[in-house]
C-alpha cells in the first residue's frame, strides 16, 4: 500500500508559497504532524464542479408523472382532520 508523503506543518508554514506553486500545477500536497496527513493544498481544479442551480432544480424532469390535480385543494374532512389533533384545541384558547 502507498503511503502519501505528509508533509510536516513546520516545514509547511515555512514553504507555503512553493507548496500553493506545486498544488497550482495539480499536484496534491498533504501536510500534517507525524506523517499522518490532516489537510491538503490543492487546486480549485482538482475539485468536481456544482452544477448551477438553474440545473438543479430540472433533475428529475421527464424522469417522473405527477397525476392530473396533485395540486387541487385538499377536501374540507381532510382540512378539519389537521385540526382535530389533540390538544389543538386548547392551544387556539389561549390567544
């Protein structure tokens, strides 16, 4: 198994303007504190772009049928359901 090359933060703090050089070239700079890495230096690249939003929100166009009148008033028995939750009605008292 490949061990990555940590590079220690002393050594870190002392080189960033080279390390941010190298990750700007594409290469993945790890650093950390006894060889176990703890963060990267790495190009904006290397990283997946977000889709814009505009995108986002047409993702499961055509993927999906809604049924005639999903979006119709709900019946008045389903409406008075909501209200008939107990205790509801002594929390309308109060006000």
């Amino acid at each position: 198994m490949n061990e990555i090359k940590t590079i220690p933060i002393h050594e870190a703090k002392s080189n960033l303007s080279k390390l941010v050089k190298r990750a700007a070239a594409g290469e993945t700079i790890y650093i950390g504190a006894y060889g176990k890495p703890e963060a990267i230096i790495a190009s904006p690249d290397s990283f997946p772009k977000k889709k814009p939003i505009s995108e986002a929100f047409g993702c499961l166009r055509g993927k999906m049928e809604l049924p005639e009148g999903w979006d119709d008033p709900l019946p008045e028995d389903i409406i008075e359901s909501f209200y008939s939750i107990r205790g509801f009605e002594e929390f309308g008292k109060n006000e």
